[in-house]
C-alpha cells in the first residue's frame, strides 16, 4: 500500500542565497548529483528554486524574474546561465530525477518581475516597467514584451489597495478580472493571457510535474485556477501549493477555494503553532494542535521549515537540533496533507558542508530520515485521520486509520500514557518504528490499545514486520522544444537554441541527457506541413541519428534511436525545401535520463 497522490513527501532542495563550491552556479547539477540519494530515502518529489533568469543572473535567486522564457539560454543580465544553472543542466535534472522516480516541482513567481528599463509611455517618469526582451531575431525581439499597461496602476486599475496592488520586488503585475477598479475588468488582458501561455509553454519545454506559487496574496486566485487548467487541463491530482502568509486557516481555504482546488497552500497557521511549540520549552498545550490546521485539507502542505524562515524573513526559523522540532515534524507529517521537509533540516547544512559539499559526503539527521520512513512505508495518508486523544497539556495521540499511531510527550521528565481506540483489528501487535520503545504492544479484544511516550519524544506504532528501504520505478521524460524567432538567442555566447526553422541549414533545436542503452523517441510538428530534416548529435560532434520526412501540424515526423553513449545529445532541424518559407517547429523528445552519472 502506498500513500495517495495528495499525500506525497516533498523535500525544498534549496535555500537563500544556497551555494555549492564544488557546482559553481550549477546547482542544478548538484541536485542531480543528490537525486538517487534524496529518491533512497523515500521522498516523492522535490522542489526547485524559481528557474527563470532573474535581474542579475548568476547573483540572485530568481525572485525578481526578468525573462520567463529565459530558464538559463539567453545571454541577459550578466549571463547565459542562472545562478543555478544553464537550461541544459535543468532539463538534465529533470530526467535524472524522474528516473529516480522523484516528480519535480520548481517555484513559479508571477506576482512580479524586475530589471525592466524606464518606459517612455508611462505616464510617470522613471517607471521602469518597459521589458522588451532577447529572441533568437536579436535584442527586443523576445517573447513577452510588457509595459506599465501590464502592472499597477494602469487605467483599469487606478484606485487599488491592499494585496493585490502592493509591489512585492518589482513592477505588480495587474491580471485584471477582479482586480480592476470595477472588479469585473478583462479576465483576457495582456498579462494574464500572456502568463497563461508562458506556463503551458514552461510545462512543455521542462516536463515538469507540479508547482509551488510564491506569494499568492498578490493576485486573485482565479488567475492561477486559469494557468493551471490551461497547462494542466482539467485535473487536480497533481502537487501544487500556493504560499499564502497568513494566521488565519480561512483565508487558505477561502484561497484554495478560488482555484477551484487545482492549488492548496501552505498551512502557515499551523507552522506558526509548531513553532510554538517548540518555542516555548515545554509550556506549550500539545492538545490545542489538531485544531489549528486549515479545514481545506485536499491540497494542504504542512511544514516546519523553509527557505524563508530559514533566513528570517517570515517567522524564526525552527532549530532542526532541538529535540522539541522531532515532535514538530511528527506531527506536520501525520496530520492531513503532503507534508514538505527542508534541505537545512535533512541535512547537515552547516560548515564545512554548507558551501562545499558533495551529494554523498553532507550529513543527513537519521531522525528526519526515520520519520519519512514512517510516513512512506506505513502510508500514513491511505488511513483516515483521528484524533485519539488530546486532553493533555502533554501528551497528544493521533491515528491515520489502521496505518499509524502517533504520539508525542511535551513533558521533558516524565513519561505519559493514554488508553485510546483504534482502527487496528482487536489482537494486532504493533511495532514502534520511532524506536522510543523497544517492546510490542497488542490491540485488545474490544479494539483498545495503551500508548505510553518517553519523556520528550515521539513514538510511531505500527504493524509489526514492516521494512525495507526504497527503489521508485523510473520514470521516462517528456520535453517539447518549440523553435520560433522569440524565443532563445543567437548570441554565439550562448548555445543558440531557437529561431524559425529555415531551409537547408541546421538550426539547434535544443539538448537531452539521456542514458545509455535506452531509446529516444522524436516527434516534429509544424504549423503547416513541411518537409523537415532532423538531426541529433553527441556531445556535438558526429550524428548518431537523421531523418527527413514531412511533419505537420497533427502528423509529426517521427523517429527513434538506441542511445550508444550516455551523454549530451544535441537536437538540429532545418526545411528540405529550398527557398521555403522558415517555419515554427514543436520537437517532442520522450526519453530515459540516468539515474546516476559520472559524466557530470
């Protein structure tokens, strides 16, 4: 048995300002590097920084992105690369982590952008909110050029306050519909219709699997229900979380609500409760918990930490070394929802690892490790959730039904039991995998069990006779590069991806990692049918495959190939047709990545 999809463990692989000595702005690689070992321990998916290129490329984190359609392949703001890597590197960690089994899930920020230059139609001066952006045309030819019309104020949007109007970094962009001055403004305005296409196309260029939104306060939540029903379709199971900072549960599930349950949040309330606890040295009413988390739980992502209150900015960060955040943990992992762990918190994330490390050396926290364990192996969330006892200042004893019993002691001296009913059937003999208890208990006849807790520590009963570690079936990558005149860059800087099929000379179409042994499958769409050439390259020399044929707009060209030598495979496509007219491409590549490498 196995956790159900909104019940996944999800692991944030990064930090403020992270950095890795030995992957200089190649933290994508690094990740990569990490994948087999963070997939080992159980974890379903893992979430990334934001991956576009932000107003300095190599020094910031992508919180203020420039070029949505840069991810890492356009000489801009200081570089071709990201802070965290080049496109390349990206869509290798993709492919090698879904052939660990782990989804990906990167940080999409939407609510603002930076870098643009002074726009000289605005009608303030100094209003930096002209972005005309690098396409494979050249300088200004990019794809979604913006002006201040895109952000606030604009003449839909004169009069606002709050939220939605308050620049959180940069230019507020304005999606209209109810965040206009007549609150039923044009839900089909620029901004909004341009994020919409901008994410369908992110979905198809990097394959990925589900989203974290940062700070979703600054725009109505109908506008990332559209985005996600145009790149997703009209599905919901699939990780995503909205970050929505608030101590009040109904402002999440009213926000939740809004995107018709496509997106849940993060249940800040309750962290703010853990983190009390922890805070407070034992003064803390353990009892008063289960009713502090948000009531839309279909989404929900309970946590301890993240980036942010690892580097101060939205409450104290919760000391992983002290023993009161074990039951911190214990309990955001029970409770309803796909709990996420942090990377500082997992690992040792301190010197001499913090800045040079390598995926096997850092140190990990054996118990962050055993309490994923639990939750994976007993499938917590395939059990319905119950609150077997909560009448202590002490002691609080949760259950997902027949899965898991869970328990945590507050008190630091002595030891506290309870008699509870269970979901377990009447003779059952229950382990404690926490390791807090040497011996088995058994359920009575009449369904009753005694669960008693050590001082200051957790206990997870569960069937006896489970165990076993972790290998996820891999998992085969889906990436579609699209060539057209506004995306990419033909700066020789850069590896000059993009542009308009022409005829008769190769243009680069984009690059794949896949393993050796295994088989690439290729489909080529054009708008209108064309006589197409394809190419791929290893490692940029010689080509292990070509093809011509037509592809059109429903019928692709297709081929496929064995892959001889793991490695980097360049994609080239050009017409066959002398003096045809250049045309847009969609190049689907369907692939196995490795799992592990010693090639990067």
């Amino acid at each position: 048995m196995s956790n159900p999809w909104n019940g996944k463990a999800v692991l944030e692989v990064f930090w403020w300002n992270c950095w890795n000595g030995n992957y200089r702005y190649d933290w994508y690689t690094y990740l990569a590097k990490l994948a087999p070992r963070i997939a080992a321990l159980g974890f379903d998916g893992i979430w990334t920084p934001p991956p576009c290129k932000d107003t300095n490329a190599l020094d910031y984190m992508g919180y203020t992105p420039y070029d949505y359609y840069d991810i890492g392949q356009k000489n801009q703001m200081g570089a071709s690369g990201t802070r965290f890597g080049t496109q390349d590197s990206f869509l290798r960690l993709i492919a090698v982590a879904h052939a660990n089994g782990l989804e990906v899930y990167p940080d999409i920020v939407i609510d603002h952008c930076g870098g643009g230059s002074i726009d000289p139609s605005a009608p303030w001066p100094k209003t930096w909110t002209s972005f005309h952006l690098n396409g494979f045309a050249g300088p200004g030819t990019g794809r979604w050029s913006r002006n201040w019309l895109d952000f606030h104020a604009n003449p839909a949007h004169w009069n606002g306050v709050g939220d939605w109007v308050t620049s959180n970094g940069g230019p507020d962009f304005c999606y209209q519909g109810r965040c206009t001055d007549s609150g039923n403004g044009n839900p089909n305005c620029a901004a909004r219709a341009n994020a919409r296409d901008w994410l369908t196309w992110f979905v198809h260029q990097i394959g990925v699997d589900g989203f974290r939104f940062d700070d979703v306060k600054g725009y109505p939540p109908e506008v990332v229900e559209d985005l996600l029903f145009n790149a997703m379709g009209d599905r919901r199971d699939y990780f995503c979380v909205g970050e929505f900072v608030t101590g009040n549960p109904a402002d999440l599930d009213s926000w939740a609500l809004g995107t018709l349950d496509r997106s849940g949040t993060f249940d800040y309330p309750f962290r703010f409760a853990l983190s009390d606890l922890v805070s407070t040295g034992g003064y803390y009413n353990v009892g008063n918990l289960p009713s502090l988390q948000q009531k839309n739980r279909f989404k929900s992502v309970p946590f301890v930490n993240n980036h942010d209150n690892y580097d101060g900015q939205i409450g104290p960060y919760i000391d992983p070394d002290n023993p009161r955040t074990r039951l911190a943990y214990a309990v955001a992992i029970t409770v309803d929802g796909s709990p996420q762990f942090f990377y500082a918190d997992l690992f040792q994330n301190i010197p001499p690892w913090r800045d040079n490390t390598t995926a096997e050396s850092i140190p990990s926290r054996s118990w962050v490790e055993n309490l994923l364990w639990c939750h994976q192996k007993l499938a917590f969330k395939s059990g319905d959730y119950f609150v077997r006892y909560q009448d202590s200042r002490e002691l609080l004893i949760l259950e997902r039904g027949a899965r898991a019993i869970v328990a945590i002691n507050n008190d630091g001296s002595a030891w506290h039991d309870a008699w509870i009913s269970t979901a377990f059937p009447a003779g059952m003999q229950l382990h404690d995998y926490s390791g807090s208890r040497p011996d088995d208990i058994w359920i009575n006849q009449d369904g009753w069990v005694q669960i008693a807790v050590p001082p200051l520590s957790y206990s997870i009963w569960g069937p006896a006779g489970i165990s076993g570690g972790f290998s996820p079936a891999p998992r085969r990558t889906v990436q579609q590069f699209e060539m057209d005149d506004d995306l990419g860059d033909n700066d020789p800087a850069t590896p000059q991806y993009g542009g308009q099929a022409i005829p008769l000379t190769y243009r680069n179409v984009g690059a794949i990692w896949p393993r050796a042994g295994s088989q690439v499958n290729l489909f080529v769409y054009s708008e209108s049918p064309q006589q197409i050439d394809l190419q791929v390259l290893f490692n940029g020399a010689g080509a292990v495959k070509q093809v011509s044929g037509p592809g059109g707009p429903t019928v692709p060209l297709t081929a496929s190939f064995d892959v001889a030598k793991e490695g980097r495979h360049l994609l080239q496509a050009k017409l066959s047709t002398a003096g045809a007219v250049p045309a847009r491409l969609y190049v689907k590549v369907d692939y196995l990545g490795p799992s592990t490498s010693d090639l990067f």
